[in-house]
C-alpha cells in the first residue's frame, strides 16, 4: 500500500496555483501520465473560477450591505 499524501485544501487561487505546481512537476518525474496531469489543470482551472466567482458575490453582497440595499 502506498504511503498516505497530504491534501492541502484548495481555498484560494494560490492554492490552486501551488498543487496546479505539484501535479507538473509530477508528470514530468513521471509520476502521473500527462492525461491525468491535465485532468488535474482542468479541474483546478474549474476551481480557481469557482473561488474568484464566490469572491467576486461576497464583494457584492459586503458593498451592497454598506450602501443599505
């Protein structure tokens, strides 16, 4: 069995931008095969939009909030 890997959480575009790093530099040590290499970029692609998404609706909501709406 192989040894457990730590899964840092993916809250913000720099964190996607950090394991987006990882799963490259796996590829090319041949660790994972390049399709699943950019499996990965696509998921994280699809995350960094959701988070910027979600901050983008808070900064709506908190300036919405403050000029009484």
């Amino acid at each position: 069995m192989a040894g457990k890997t730590r899964i840092a959480p993916l809250e913000s575009a720099i964190d996607c931008r950090r394991e987006l790093a990882r799963v490259y530099r796996q590829a090319r040590r041949g660790e994972i095969t390049t399709q699943d290499m950019g499996r990965f970029a696509n998921l994280l692609q699809i995350m960094v939009g959701m988070i910027r998404d979600t901050d983008i609706e808070a900064r709506v909501a908190e300036l919405e909030q403050q000029a009484g709406g």
